[in-house]
C-alpha cells in the first residue's frame, strides 16, 4: 500500500519522506502549483496536486493509500492575510482527517508544534499535559494549530488512528523556505543579528524529527500527542552556539523587553507598507519573554526518539546553508 505525505516539498514534510523512501516504502506526495519541489526532485515519489482546502483534490489524493503523515501547515508568525492561518491549519488539517477517516486509513500521524502546549517559562519542564495558553500573545500560527489539534481530536474520538507529534524548535537541512528557526541560524552566521531577547527555548534536529513521524506511526497509541524535542537552552546559549561553529560574533546585546515590543509593533507597520515579512513580530516578542522548556521523556521513552546533540545540529545546518548560498562566508 501507497503512505500519502502531504507539505512533503517542505522542511519536515521532505525529510520525513527521505526517511519512508530509506525504509523501502512506496510514497506518494502532495504538491500545489506554485510548490518549489527542490526538496523532492531527486526522489522517486508519485507526485499529485492536492490543496488540502479542496476536499474534492484531498479525496484523490488518498485514494489507495494506507497511511497518512500530514505535515503541511502555514507556518509563519506574520502574513499579510491572517485568515490564511485558519483557512490552511484548520479548516485544512480537518478536510484530510474527515477523509482519511472516510477511506479507512489504517494510521494517521498529524504534525502539530510545541506552540499548542504553550510556553510556561523556564524551568518549567512541562509535559503534553500542559495546558495552552499562547491567548494573549496573539500569534495566529500558534492559534490556528491549537484550534486544528481540537478538530484533529474530534475526528480521532469518531475512529481515525490518530497519533499527534509536537515539534519544539527544529533546526537542520533542506530549510529552503527557510522557516523562523531556520532564520535564525542564517541571520546569525551572516551577522545580521545585532541583539536578541533572552528567554527559554528547547531544539531539536529535523532528522530526528521526521525519524520521529515514523516511530509514531509504529507505536504510538491512538489518540495521544508526543512533544518531540531535544536539548533545553536559553536564546543567549543557543545563539552563542551558532555564532562558534559558525566562526562569527555573537550577537551581544539583549534587548529589553518594551523596546522589543515596540520594534515588533513598528515592524508590522511598516510590513503592511512593503507587504515584506518584518524583522520580528509582536507575537514572536511576547512568546519569547514566556519562554519554553520541556519535558520530552514519553517520546524518547515509548517510542524511542533520537536525540542528536545539538552542536552537531547546528554544524549540519550551517553546512547545508551554506552549501545553498545562504549563509555568505
């Protein structure tokens, strides 16, 4: 039987579909029009068109196949239209749940993130049982995903074989995009990052992630959520990290928290204006001063996630950038 992977041209979705491939599964892949397919090109996959927006492309792109990773998601902290965020996570993510459980899929892995259990500060070793509370930081990514895991449970309460996973921040190769933590590294190794806000964050690499969707899709329990993460660091000590591999200046200066603010506020602005992603966002600004440490033991421990160091991560994906042009030195 046929596993389908949709947002597999993406960062995660393309290295989960490496992992499938080396594990000698037939693959089939959903891509849009306007997809950049360099993530792919070099694989063999059954490529459909598929907008998980349009039930009648989603039931063909399942037909046949037994099982279901669904990586694709909006995933941003800024977008000149919001509603893309609900249009996509939500109403999306629930148009190829309701027809995996229409068709009969044998198992269903869903990729979530970190950001529905919320940030509860540092040293707070919170576990999946943690309740969201992102309300008030207002980050519509964060949101839409927390309203699509509510959905997700609805549809896994009236017999799909659902199991959820939750990235924290993940790093690492073939981040073409690339994503806000991919960003980061980039900025960093470019000295394009003059300052930065402290607070709590926890990294893991993306190859174990994706790893990690197979190793659900194989013991996970139905109806249960995985928070899939590595190593708890502070924003200094990461970036420090990034800034020795990368053999440049670490960024120096932290940024008090109103004036962050208020760069956040003016970015958007101006973001509005230009219709250019802004350096940084409100919502990104708040969730940094709340801050996220995890406790990610039930992953390691039922279904035996890796656990890369990350200095070995960050080595793999400035190698990669810079490899890709987007790293200068």
């Amino acid at each position: 039987m046929t596993i389908l992977v949709t947002g597999a041209n993406g960062f995660m979705g393309s290295n989960v579909v490496r992992e499938l491939i080396n594990d000698g599964e037939d693959v089939r892949v959903t891509i849009r029009k306007t997809s950049d397919t360099r993530n792919i090109d070099d694989l063999e996959v059954e490529k459909v068109y598929c907008d998980i927006r349009d039930k009648k492309t989603v039931k063909t792109a399942l037909k046949g196949c037994n099982t279901l990773y669904h990586t694709a998601a909006y995933f941003a902290h800024w977008s000149p239209n919001k509603q893309l965020f609900y249009d996509i996570n939500v109403e999306g993510t629930k148009n190829i749940l309701e027809e995996a459980l229409s068709q009969g899929l044998e198992k269903v892995v869903y990729t979530s993130t970190s950001n529905t259990i919320g940030s509860h500060g540092a040293g707070n070793y919170v576990t999946e049982e943690a309740e969201f509370n992102g309300w008030e930081a207002k980050d519509h990514y964060a949101i839409s995903k927390y309203l699509a895991e509510i959905e997700a449970k609805k549809i896994c309460e009236k017999g799909l074989p659902l199991v959820m996973v939750n990235p924290t921040l993940v790093i690492g190769v073939r981040d073409r995009k690339p994503t806000p933590s991919g960003a980061l590294v980039v900025d960093i190794a470019n000295g394009d990052m003059p300052g930065y806000i402290e607070g709590a964050i926890n990294v893991i690499d993306v190859e174990d992630v994706a790893r990690g969707h197979i190793q659900a899709a194989q013991k996970g329990r139905i109806g249960e959520r995985y928070l899939f993460g590595n190593e708890n660091l502070f924003v200094g000590e990461f970036f420090n990290m990034i800034a020795e591999i990368a053999e440049v200046e670490a960024p120096k200066h932290k940024i008090p928290y109103k004036v962050a603010l208020l760069v956040g506020y003016l970015s958007q602005v101006s973001s509005r204006i230009t219709k250019k992603p802004p350096i940084v966002t409100v919502s990104q600004v708040r969730l940094g001063k709340m801050g996220e440490h995890f406790d990610c033991s039930k992953a390691v421990t039922e279904l035996g996630l890796k656990q890369t160091p990350i200095k070995k991560t960050i080595e793999k994906a400035i190698s990669w950038f810079r490899e890709n042009g987007y790293i200068k030195k």
